[in-house]
C-alpha cells in the first residue's frame, strides 16, 4: 500500500504547496499557521527548504519538534516553544484559536485547537525497519498525523485506531469520535464493544467513520461511515514534506489543486 516516497519533487507538487498561499477559504486560525509555515518570514526551515530546493531529488532533512505555534500552546502544562522537543510521555494541549505542529520520530502531526494529546506514554524503541511505534492518547480536540514505518495505536474515548504507516484525521466529540483513514492500512475497533471493527486500505479519504458514545440512537451501530470533513489535501502534503515524503493518493501521482469530498462506496 502507498504511503508517500521519497522527496521528489515535481512542478505539481510545487504548485500544491504554493497554493496554500489562497487562504481564504480557511479557518482565520488556520490561515495564520499556513502563513507563517510557507511565507519567508518565520517559516519553518524544512518548509523553507522544499520551497528553495523544489527541483532537487533530495530529501529534506527532519527537523523534530515542535515546528510552529499558534496561541496558547503547552507542553506538560508549561508553554511550549519552537524547536522544543517532544519526548514520549509529553501531553501537548492546545487553546482556543490555537494550533501548532510537531515532528517526532518519522511522523508529523497537526494539533488543532482545544487538543489534548499524550503522545506515546507506552512506546517501543526504533528498530531498523521501523520509527517509534507505541500509544498516542487523544483525549480532546483533534489530530491530523502523517505515520512512517511503524506500530502506533491512537486512542480516543470511543475508538482504536491501529497504524501501519499512514495518515489520519481525528476528532473527538461528546457523543462521537471522528475517523478518516486519510490513505495506507488501519485496524479500527469500537471502545464500547471491541467485536466491532473494521480493517482498512484506503488511498485517498475513502472510508471516514464515525463512532458513536450512544449506539441506541444510531440504530444499534457502534461504528457508521461519514464524510470527509475539517481537513484537506494541502495540509497533508505539508505534513509529508515536513518528514521528507509526498502523499500518492493512490497508484497514480497526486493530482492537484482542488479537494473534492470522496462518494461513499
């Protein structure tokens, strides 16, 4: 299953990335944190270096850390800074309008605003094939992540959601958590009754679910598909070219702009 390659970057995905520059078809907070990512002034160095170097076959170097913040950002209750590290254990939360992103490992992710994220409380060691592997707990808010080689498992209140190298969107509700298997391979289990599940393969946003707190008022259903929602293609490029990769969106290379809601199969 593709996962994203190496770091070669094509006149399409330069055009992918620049095309961030339009944002005002985003969120105010999210517009700020794409603007500072890809404009010269306060960009993130990799960022920066897939801009300079985007006819090159090299990859970009990972830089880990904490990559960019906006508002009130916290590490382990204390405010968090630009290039601080995250180390296994380490809660990031997030306030209101506020937003940050960071690199552990192999993996990126986006933290929206109100988050509450633990990140790998229970870890493995990096083995030679693999980047860190363990639990990553989401107890509020929402993640967007970009997975290398690895065996993580995010926990939500109502799901388990396995990874083996993808990408994924999260939102936690009060009475549902939100799950879009953006592309790659994932093993998917209801909290409240763990016979329930799904094993997934996705290219390109093809199975979103949702599951429910109150399956009474969904006809009995623990888990039901969704749309795509509160999260785009652009992003993720982003994300991967942060770790030195480019999302394929299937077998074919990414076709981009534009950002339709996959039909439901």
């Amino acid at each position: 299953m593709p996962q994203g390659g190496p770091l070669h970057l094509s006149e399409n995905l330069k055009y992918s990335i620049l095309k961030f520059m339009d944002l005002s078809r985003f969120h105010p907070t999210r517009r700020q944190i794409i603007r500072t990512l890809l404009q010269g002034m306060g960009m993130s160095p990799a960022v920066l270096a897939v801009l300079k170097n985007a006819s090159a076959n090299s990859k970009v170097p990972i830089i880990p850390g904490v990559q960019k913040i906006v508002g009130d950002v916290r590490l382990n209750g204390i405010s968090a800074q630009v290039g601080q590290l995250v180390h296994p254990g380490d809660v990031c939360t997030t306030g209101a309008d506020s937003e940050c992103i960071i690199i552990i490992g192999e993996h990126a992710f986006l933290l929206r605003e109100r988050a509450e994220i633990e990140f790998y409380s229970e870890y493995f060691e990096e083995g030679l094939n693999t980047s860190l592997s363990g639990r990553i707990r989401i107890a509020a808010g929402a993640l967007l992540a970009v997975f290398g080689n690895t065996d993580t498992t995010l926990s939500t209140p109502l799901a388990t959601i396995g990874i083996r190298g993808t990408a994924c969107y999260v939102e936690v509700g009060l009475e549902k958590d939100y799950v879009c298997l953006c592309y790659g391979r994932a093993e998917l289990r209801s909290k409240l009754n763990p016979a329930v599940g799904e094993d997934l393969d996705t290219f390109h946003h093809d199975a979103p679910r949702n599951f429910y707190a109150n399956p009474a008022e969904h006809n009995g259903l623990f888990i039901e598909p969704e749309e795509m929602i509160n999260h785009i293609d652009e992003e993720l490029i982003l994300l991967e070219s942060l770790v030195g990769r480019i999302p394929l969106f299937g077998p074919e290379p990414i076709k981009m702009p534009g950002n339709p809601i996959p039909k439901q199969k």
